[in-house]
C-alpha cells in the first residue's frame, strides 16, 4: 500500500505471538504484538477475561488493527486502540522503549495510531473485561428460511 511504501522491506511479526501476562484484578492482558484477534480468545478465557471489544474480522495481529485505528462492532464502544494501556516499541535506531500514558506519553499518542511510521511494536497491553457469553438476539426475530420462503420452525 502506498501508505506503508517500503524499499522492499517488511517485517513479518507473526513469531511475535501468545499471551505474555494476564492480571484478573486489574482486567489487563499483555500479547505479543503479532498475535492474531483469533488468538486471543481461549487465552483470556482461561483467564476469566475477553477483549473489550471485537469486530467479525479476526485475522489480523494486535499491532496491525492499533496502528491502522481498526475498531470492533458496536455503538459507544472504542476501537482497538483506545483500549491500548502501554506498548514496546523498537525504534528505528535500535533503541526499545515502553511507553504509556505516563511514560513517554508524546511516543504512547503515536503508537496509539502509527500508521507505520514509529518504528516496530513488539508487545501490547490492553485493557480487557470479564469473561462473557455471547447470545442472539434480534427484533424482530429472524428466523431462517426454508424452500422458498418457508419458515422453519
């Protein structure tokens, strides 16, 4: 793409996956950067906890739907990276630095929404929420069809 136009370098950070840390009283997960939204899932379950927020497309890393501002689904809820607490990034220079809000917030606002022009993020905090079920749930019902047209009970 010609926003991330390159001289034929790309770093591929799927090798950066899996849950680091997970903290249940704080409702907070630290992934891997390349660690793909379909991937979250069983690992924070097994915690107690789920992401915020999640859209139908899961196939994309952490770092990739916070750099490019990806949201999930849902009226008044924040996209990927509003739920962003702190990030490593390494730099163009070599150097690694974290950064929050508190910590290097000038850097914590960039990689908020990089769109690739910071350097290469390598692990993210997110917040996160308690585990919860899914249901379905419409008005009116749908309901699915038969041959044409018929409703099935």
């Amino acid at each position: 793409m010609p926003l991330l136009a390159t001289d034929g370098i790309i770093i591929d950070t799927d090798a950066f996956s899996g849950l680091i840390q997970a903290d249940i009283v704080n409702e907070t997960a630290t992934f891997a950067s390349g660690t793909r939204i379909f991937a979250t899932g069983k690992p924070l379950l097994d915690q107690g906890l789920a992401l915020l927020n999640q859209g139908d497309i899961d196939q994309q890393s952490l770092a990739g739907v916070i750099a490019t501002g990806t949201h999930g689904t849902g009226p008044g809820m924040g996209n990927f990276s509003s739920a962003l607490l702190e990030a490593r990034v390494v730099l163009g220079d070599g150097s690694v630095l974290e950064c929050n809000r508190e910590d290097e917030p000038d850097l914590f606002e960039v990689v908020r929404l990089p769109l690739g022009a910071v350097g290469v993020i390598t692990e993210v905090k997110l917040q996160a929420r308690d585990a919860y079920r899914l249901r379905e749930a419409s008005d009116p019902p749908v309901y699915p069809l038969g041959v044409e047209g018929e409703r099935l009970a």
